[in-house]
C-alpha cells in the first residue's frame, strides 16, 4: 500500500511540496490542456484544506494569494495537506475573463459546476476538477472577487452546514459578514457541502485592486486569512483569531436604474451598516446629467460597488446586505475584535 496523496498528475508523499496538473483533454493542436495544481503535505495528520481561485477568469485574487501561502508553507510545519489551485478555469484566465470566450454554452463555471464528463468544454474542465476534488478536499475555499466590473469588500457566502459555519469563523477577524448559500447548488462551494464537507465561497477585491502594493494587500489579506484556517484546524501551531461576531443576512443586488456612466458616492463606507436612503452612487447621461440616483432601500451594509463606469440599465451597481441576525462567535478563543 502507498501513502501517496494525489491530485491529477501531483503525487505528494508525507513531508513533501509538489506540483503537477489536472488534465482536462486535448487542444486543436493536440497539447493536453490541463489545470495546475500545487501541494504541500505536511509529515503528520490533518485535513486537507483545498483553496480554488480564478473560477471567473477575471479574479487573480485567488492565485496571487495561493502562490504567497505557498512561499510561506513549509511541510514539516504542516499538519494535514493544502492543496491549491490557481486558477480552476484556465482559458478564461488566459482571456482576463469570467469564462472562456470560445464557449458560449457553458460559459460561467461558477453556475455549471461540477459540469459533465461529456458536455460543453467548461463543463468537461470543470467535472474533472470535481474527480479530483470531491474525494480528496475536507475544507474547501472558493476564491472570487469583483473582477472586471466592481470592487467586493470582506464577504463570506457559506454553505448551510455546521462545517461551512466553523470554516467560514476561522478566516479570521475581518471576515465577520457571514451569509449563508445553499447547498447542491451549481458551485464549487455548494457541491463540497452536499457531501457534508465544508465549502465557503469568499469575495475580495477587483481589477480595480490589481496594481502594485494595492493587490498585494489584498493577496496577503487572504493568505494570512488561509493560515489562520490552518490554526483553526491545527493544521499549523499557533492561535487563531476569530471575529467576535459574525454578522449573517443575505445580499439584495442593487441594479441600475438607468443606462450611461455609473459614480459610485465618494463617501461610500464598506461593511459598515447604514441607514436606509443613504446616498450610494448616480447614473449620468453622456451630457452629464443625473438620470438616476441609487440609495440604501432599507438599513443594510455595502460590501460591494461597481468600479467600471459603463453601466446599462440592469446592471449590477451594489452589492447590498441585509443584516438578520448577529451572532456571538462561539470559535471565538482570544480577545480579538470584529
Ligand atoms: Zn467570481
């Protein structure tokens, strides 16, 4: 019997850091196409804690954050394995876009998954990530951002179980808004949880974010984020820090009123509740006048705004929640705030 943890082409015995890939099939010119994927197995037991990013091609967050965990990652410090995939969807990383331009029919994988073994090409990459995943991945965090069009702050959608809750309170401090998501969904996220495993999908950043000091705040922002999960699980030594409170509701999609130029309010606080009718933002025609004004519809929290100024009647301009219930922490170890 061999004591090899595997992921595609990744063949990780105890005490070791390896790469290796997912494939997927074949391109035109016959190369395999294929998803990379990196693993650190620690010498002892522990779960293995799987970190997906670029399941919108348009997000790098995730991949920026996993390559930072990974230089810090050492396996004789680890308990357990971290498995970390980049970028699930390849072609529409390559792209820059949410899903592969060159196909239409299953284009966001984010709402396939886990696809088909003989269906639309995501389909087929996405299913054999699945294969991959589904047997191998205890805790599983979906990277996402606000990619092309809109800057996310500090959200977590958790899968409705018990262990989806528990993962979602060891990210850390800054990560106290909570929602919840279904499960068996067309997710990553959801599918995990379907299994009973824990799935969370996590929203940090935008291309608006992706230049310089700025994305590598938000990279290290995550990857410390990733190694406070693994002291949760004591995965790594350590003590984890736990927001006090966890602030749970759901999100309402605040769209566009109207078509032209979106300017989000320059005094717009993220994460903080406001009233109802606090000003968020207004739609300009091209000759500068207001055609609409968008403001808080009932007492909630901003955790997202659309960055891109081009906007159509329709369009995502918020990303609204709405508080339900505030709850102690129960994870909650130290005297860390929220
Ligand atoms: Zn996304």
């Amino acid at each position: 019997m061999t004591d090899e943890f595997a992921v595609g082409t990744a063949r990780a015995a105890r005490g070791t850091s390896v790469r290796g890939a997912i494939p997927v099939g074949l391109d035109a010119s016959g190369r395999l196409r294929e998803i990379p994927v990196l693993i650190c197995r620690g010498e002892g037991d522990g779960p293995v804690l799987w970190i997906n990013g670029a399941t919108h091609g348009d997000e790098p967050e995730g991949a920026l954050s996993i390559f930072k965990l990974f230089a810090g990652l050492r396996p004789a410090d680890l308990r357990g394995t971290v498995v970390g995939v980049p970028a699930m969807n390849v072609p529409a990383f390559e792209a820059g876009k949410r899903g592969d331009p060159l196909d239409t029919f299953s284009h966001d994988m984010n709402r396939i998954y886990p696809g088909r073994p003989d269906g639309y090409p995501t389909e087929r990459a996405a299913w054999a990530h699945w294969e991959a995943m589904r047997v191998a991945c205890d805790l599983q965090i979906a990277i996402h951002s606000g990619g092309e069009h809109s800057y996310l702050a500090h959200m977590i959608f958790a899968s409705d179980n018990p262990p989806s809750l528990e993962l979602a309170a060891a990210m850390g401090p800054q990560w106290d808004l909570v929602f919840r998501s279904g499960v068996g969904g067309a997710n990553p996220s959801s599918k995990i949880a379907e299994l009973g495993k824990a799935g969370i999908t996590v929203e940090l950043g935008g291309n608006c974010r992706t230049l310089t000091l700025d994305f590598h705040a938000v990279a290290e922002d995550l990857a410390g984020s990733y190694a406070n999960v693994l002291r949760h699980y004591g995965m790594l030594d350590g003590e984890a820090r736990y927001a006090a409170r966890l602030r749970m509701g759901h999100q309402q999609a605040l769209l566009a009123p109207a078509s032209g130029m979106w300017v989000g309010g320059a005094e717009v606080p993220f994460e903080t509740e406001i009233p109802a009718g606090t000003p968020l933002g207004r739609v300009y025609d091209l000759y500068g006048e207001v055609q609409a004004e968008v403001a808080a519809p009932v007492d909630g929290v901003v955790f997202g705004l659309r960055s891109r100024p081009a906007v159509l009647a329709g369009e995502w301009c918020c990303f609204f929640g709405i508080i339900e219930e505030v709850r102690e922490n129960s994870w909650t170890g130290d005297a860390s705030n929220g």
